[in-house]
C-alpha cells in the first residue's frame, strides 16, 4: 500500500495544498525552511498518529488556525483504496478516521500504515539518554506487534503506581508487592520481544552499514536488561530498602539500553560525523527490512536530508540501494534540486519531483 495523494490545511506552514505522488521515488526539494520536512511529518502522522518531531500535538496547527487537517489517499495493489482523516486541535484534541470510522483508541492504528522515517533528528540516538532508544525500540516493535504497544502502556502505568507508593511516609508493602507481580507479566513479554527482534536487527544493521560504508569498519548493537540477571520480581525484592529511601523504582525495562558501538567503542565517542550518519541510515533501513520480512509488507520510506554530511558516493550507494527491487515508497527531501537530480539521473529510476516554496509548490 502507498500514499496517492495527501491533502493539508492549516498544518504548520501549510495553509492548504494537495499533492500527488509516485508509488516509486518522491524527490521533495525547497530552500531549508520551505516545508519538505513538515511534509514528511504528515506523512509520518498519518502512520503513527504523532509527530517525529514533537510531542505536542498542537505544535502542528498553524499559528492563524485552531485545527488542522491531514487527509491521505492510500492505493493497494489491487488498485482499491484507503481513506485517513487526521484533525489536530490547539487544544489538544486529537482524531483519525479509516474509511470514515472514528478510531476509539489511536494506538489501534499503529502498524497499518508501516513506516519508517530517518531523519537529522536521529543524532539523538547515539548521542542522548537511553530514553531515546527505548524510544525507538518501542516504535519499531509497536508497528509489528500490537500486544507489544498494550504491554509497554500497562507496564508504564503500573511504574507510575509504584513510584508513587514508594514516595508515601508509610509504604502499603501488600500493595506494592501486587503492583510488582503485575510488572513482571509486562516486563517479561517486553523483554522477550526486545530480546529476540535486536537478535534478528544486528546482521541487517551490519550488512546495511558495510553497503554504505564499504565495510571500512565494524559496527554493532547490544541490548542490556537488568532482567539478563533474574526476574523483576526478585531483583525488585532485593532493592526494596534502596527504593524506599529514594522514592522510586530503580531497576526494570524502563532502564534497558541499547549500546551502538564501532570497532568495540562506542559510536558517539569515536564516529565522525559521516560515520554516526552512516549508520543511523544503516539503523533505520535493517528496520525496513525486519519489517519487512515479518509482516509482509514494504513500509514507506522517510528520508529526511538524508545528503548532508554523506560523500557523493555514498549518497549514490544510498539511493541505488534503496530503488532497488524490494522497496516500496520513498520520499527524499534535499535543499540541493541540481544535486538529487543528478544524481537520480545517474541510477535511471522513476520518480517525481516536487519543489516545495514556503508551503506552497513552487
């Protein structure tokens, strides 16, 4: 399935526009600052029902409106069709429709419209809080897995409670005990999942990386839980008298960190800037892939001034790869409209292009 058409009003700089794209390759060019990247962000919530590159939701409506709109038209093989409707508000309401159906709960969505999305924001991964990977984690198993989402919510839910019993005078320990025993259902599901999708994401992570790197260096990721050693229930036992002095719970799956190193060290110490970039892009597309090979279909992909800090011959190693037989819809945003055109015409694949000015077409 791919985005026919998407329509927006009054969603961050565009007032109202109406697109149409390619199946294939959509080559989105503009000066920084035009709208490309606020473009792909529609795209994006459409799929997950949030932004990529914030939080609040009301950060999405123009300054002169009070709702936005982000309709899009998706095509399946067989040539039928798919209508979402997204309406955001200043306020912070937030609707979908498929098909003209309100959905009752918006995580119901997430793995329709699969997506991925690499974006200069993902610096974050490497050189931010583990926070930032978990993040990621949990948006790319969310999109294969629904009862992954439930179990993370739950668990989250239950931490909060706990938190909270833990920074009470007088602890009711019977209850902190059923809350922990609770955690540990979620906990053991999340790890598993986490466990065994990083097991099958490294070998992809690693052959990406060579393709675009030429295999110059080693790279890898490793997944740490403090369930590795026991479950949560006893080491959560064993911590009990720490916790009760600082208030909250100090070990779990909300500590679990991914660790991307680079020839044994870690990438934000000793990668460049190329490098980090590299593999980031190298991150994103085994992600495509995995999903791929899971659930069957192609995701669309997001690659967001993918060109800054990549040699040229990367850039064409890139886009060669990713029009190949096997990807489905691209969407490539650059400021430069003479480079992507140069290099498109070196690999000889269909695609449109669209100049976007101030949200408008140029």
């Amino acid at each position: 399935m791919y985005l026919n058409k998407i329509s927006l009003t009054g969603f961050k700089n565009f007032k109202e526009i109406s697109l149409e794209f390619s199946p294939k390759l959509n080559c989105i060019t503009g000066k920084n600052g035009a709208g490309k990247t606020n473009l792909l962000d529609a795209v994006y919530y459409l799929s997950m029902t949030k932004s990529y590159l914030s939080t609040q939701d009301h950060l999405a409506v123009s300054h002169s409106e009070q709702t936005a709109y982000v309709s899009g038209e998706y095509r399946r093989d067989d040539s039928t069709t798919e209508q979402l409707s997204l309406s955001l508000s200043k306020t912070g309401e937030k609707q979908l429709k498929r098909g003209g159906k309100l959905y009752r709960r918006l995580s119901d969505h997430i793995g329709v419209v699969p997506i991925v999305m690499v974006s200069p924001y993902d610096t974050c991964l490497i050189n931010e809080s583990g926070e930032e990977r978990r993040r990621f984690l949990n948006a790319v198993i969310s999109q294969i897995d629904g009862e992954y989402l439930r179990r993370v919510q739950n668990y989250n839910q239950l931490l909060s409670q706990r938190n909270r019993l833990l920074k009470m005078d007088a602890v009711n320990y019977l209850l902190l005990e059923t809350i922990t025993e609770r955690m540990q259902d979620n906990a053991e599901y999340i790890y598993r999942k986490r466990y065994a999708f990083v097991k099958d994401f490294l070998p992809l992570v690693v052959k990406y990386y060579n393709v675009i790197s030429g295999g110059r260096e080693t790279v890898s990721v490793a997944y740490k839980s403090d369930l590795e050693n026991g479950s949560l229930t006893e080491i959560l036992k064993e911590a009990y008298d720490k916790e009760s002095r600082l208030g909250y719970t100090t070990a779990g799956i909300h500590r679990d960190e991914l660790l991307f190193t680079m020839d044994g060290e870690l990438i934000r110490r000793v990668g460049s800037q190329g490098q980090q970039k590299s593999f980031l892009i190298s991150l994103k597309l085994a992600q495509y892939l995995l999903f791929r090979e899971l659930n069957g279909k192609n995701p669309i992909l997001l690659l967001d001034d993918v060109f800054d800090k990549l040699d040229m011959t990367r850039v064409e190693d890139l886009l060669t790869l990713v029009s190949a037989k096997g990807f489905g819809q691209i969407f490539i945003t650059d400021s430069n409209k003479v480079r992507i055109d140069g290099v498109l015409a070196k690999i000889g694949n269909d695609s449109k292009s669209i100049e976007i000015d101030n949200g408008n077409l140029a």
